[in-house]
C-alpha cells in the first residue's frame, strides 16, 4: 500500500496522470467529431472535412509532443521559473 501512496504523491506521477487524462479526453473529442461528421454527413463534403480535421489534430498533436520534448526542464526546476 506505502508504494501506491508513495507513487500517487510523487510530483512528477501527479503531472503524468494529469497529462494521460488530458491526452485521453483530447483523443476522444477529436474521435467523437470525426466519428459524427462521418457518419451522419450527408456528401462528400462533411467527409472531406472529417479528414482534414483528421489529419490537423495529429499534426498538432505532433507539434506539441515535439515541443514539449525540447523544453529543458533542469533549466525550468533549477532556478523556479522560465530560463529567458
């Protein structure tokens, strides 16, 4: 019981959780939109646009998660605000 505490009270495990349930919301939002433009659209136009949202929000997504990669985070901990 002491590691499960122990993990849920661990900053870094706090901003992870918070980070998958961000993602996961994100994932279905973009999920339930394409799914409704699909599938109650009527053409090709709605379809059209379903891909193109489609294509967007994983380019974002993309961006983001590179970005996020390239923050040097030492530099942010260390001196308790942004390295400018």
């Amino acid at each position: 019981m002491d590691g499960i505490l122990s993990f849920f009270t661990n900053s870094s495990a706090v901003v992870l959780i918070i980070f998958f349930v961000i993602l996961a919301f994100y994932l279905w939002y973009a999920f339930s939109i394409i799914y409704h433009l699909i599938r109650f659209g009527i053409g090709t136009k709605p379809k059209t646009l379903a891909l193109l949202f489609f294509v967007g929000s994983i380019v974002l997504f993309t961006i983001a998660i590179s970005t996020y990669g390239l923050v040097r985070w030492d530099q942010i901990y260390s001196n308790g605000s942004l390295p400018y």
